[in-house]
C-alpha cells in the first residue's frame, strides 16, 4: 500500500501526497492500452483507499472539519 507523506491546504484547494505507485502514466497509454490498464487501476486506488485512518497523521473527521468552517 502506498503510504502519506504529506497533506497540503491552500485556498486553492488540497493535495494529498502518497509514495510513488508502480506503473505508468495513464496520459501516456493509447486508448487499447488504457482499457486494458483499468483493472490495475482500480487495485491501486482500491489500496490508496484501505489505507487505515487510524494511522492518518491528519485530522479530518467531518465534526472537525464543520468546526473549522
């Protein structure tokens, strides 16, 4: 699984920074091959999403997040 390094608020918006994941670019497959890529794609964003937010150095929980608002 991947793991965070980082987590970055502006008032532009967030940027949630992980290690590398194997692969390629998907900008850099043709259209037959990115068909092909989608399976692998969906584990890999399936394991960025069971990363455990009990290990999560950032507090996000939404009763937070409304009390910043």
């Amino acid at each position: 699984c991947p793991e965070v390094i980082n987590w970055q608020e502006e008032q532009e918006g967030a940027c949630l920074v992980i290690t590398a994941i194997p692969g390629v670019p998907a900008a850099d497959l043709s259209g037959a091959d990115l068909l092909k890529a989608w399976p692998s794609m969906g584990q890999q964003l399936g394991a960025v999403h069971s990363l455990s937010v009990d290990q999560c150095p950032f507090e996000r929980r939404l009763s937070r997040m409304f009390g910043r608002a």
